[in-house]
C-alpha cells in the first residue's frame, strides 16, 4: 500500500496521516501483520507519502478497490477563519508479486546503497543499509530502509518493484478492454476521484457506487466493513 499526499499542502499531508492510520486500524481489526517500508513526514507531521505492506492472503481482496484519489472536506486546525479547505491523497494497493510472474532483466536496474534514516538504532545508521532500485526503462524508483541488512531491503525493493510492473501490465490489459468492462466496480482508475470524507456533513460517499455512510468518524477509526462489503457484493 502506498498513501500520497496530493492537492492541498500540509492539511493534504494531513489527511494521508489519518488514511494512514485508518488502515492500519482496519489491519490491526482483523490481526493483519503490517510493516512500514518507507516514508517522508511533512513539517506539521502529516505524511509526503508513506508505503507498508501488509502480508495476509485476504488483505488484497478486500482493500483492492481502495486505489485511488481520496478527498477531503473540512476545517484544517491551521485555518483561522473557519473555512472548508478540499484536500487529497491517493492510495495505491499493489498484489504481491512472484518473481516468475514479472521477469526483470538485472542490467535495466540501478541500485544505490545509503544510510538508513529512520528508527532503528546508531547500528543502522552507521551502514549502508538502505537501498534504492531504479528500473531505467521506466524511470521507477523504489527506497527501502525498513531492514537492518541491506539483502533484506533489497529484496523488499525488488518486491515493490515487481508489483509496480505488474500494475502497468495489468492497466496496459484494462485499456485494452471494452468501455463497459473497463467501467466496472474494481477497475480502481487512480486517476479518479474515488471517494470523499466530508467532515462537516459527516458522510463519507464513495463515488463509483453513488453510495453514502453517515458515520465517517466511525470508518477514520478503522471500521471499513461496511464499505468492503458492499464493494465485495458488487463483484458477486
């Protein structure tokens, strides 16, 4: 899973900070194991952009139709006049990929080593433990640091990686498709607004299903079933 912060400065950084924590929470809720991989705070300490995996055979299923450009509507704490301020961030949710399943010729890879900067210990800091992937033909870079070894965050790079590729292999195929099967529930066109968490009306409103919930505390907090379940009976 990858969370960005998009339009809207620090209160942007923000929202990906509570997407953040209400994935985790969702996780957490259905004892779902999690690692953070990488990640850049902003000054006020909301999140640039934060990656994690999170390893449960389940997990993909049920958050795959998360990918996608969340916004929000509310009164930023740094607004002084009491206006809505719309922000957004974009959640990418990647399958594990196998190594047969993506075939990676070595010599378009570059990989650079460097110290590891976050926690972690004066023992990490003081290797080169960190490593950053760059796959030449299409410009992807992916930083790992998460490990104290720098083979273990490696192979976590190679993993974000390949599940990078796979994505573009998947929405080459998608593009490819009829209109109709194209516009399906599912498709997860990042490029679109998906959802919105309007704070003032306390509704979260998912937009390709033109459905609402009136408890968007409740679903910041971690309580996504209800809205996995009703996306995974659409697909049925």
């Amino acid at each position: 899973m990858e969370i960005r912060a998009g339009a809207g400065g620090e209160e942007a950084a923000n929202f990906a900070a509570d997407l953040f924590r209400m994935y985790t929470r969702y996780a957490q809720s259905k004892d779902w194991k999690f690692l953070v991989i990488d990640s850049s705070r902003s000054s006020l300490g909301g999140f640039k952009e934060i990656s994690l995996e999170i390893s449960d055979p389940s997990a993909f299923e049920e958050l795959k139709n998360e990918s996608g450009v969340h916004r929000v509507q509310r009164i930023p704490a740094t607004e002084k006049n009491g206006r809505i301020h719309t922000s957004t961030a974009s959640v990418a949710i990647l399958p594990k990929v196998e190594a047969a399943e993506i075939k990676i010729n070595p010599q378009d890879l570059r990989i650079e080593t460097a110290r590891s900067s976050g926690p972690g210990g004066q023992n990490v800091n003081k290797r080169s433990t960190a490593v950053r992937v760059t796959h030449v033909p299409t410009n992807i870079v992916v930083f790992s640091q998460t490990e104290r070894s720098q083979p273990q965050n490696k192979e976590i790079a190679m993993e974000i990686l390949r599940a990078k590729l796979y994505e573009i292999k998947r929405e080459r195929e998608m593009n490819q498709l009829s209109q109709e099967r194209q516009s399906q529930i599912g498709t997860a066109d990042r490029s679109e607004k998906i959802r919105t968490y309007n704070y003032p009306q306390n509704r979260v409103t998912d937009h390709r299903i033109n459905k609402s919930w009136h408890d968007l505390e409740t679903i910041m907090n971690g309580k996504l079933d209800a809205i996995v379940k009703t996306f995974r009976k659409t697909e049925t």
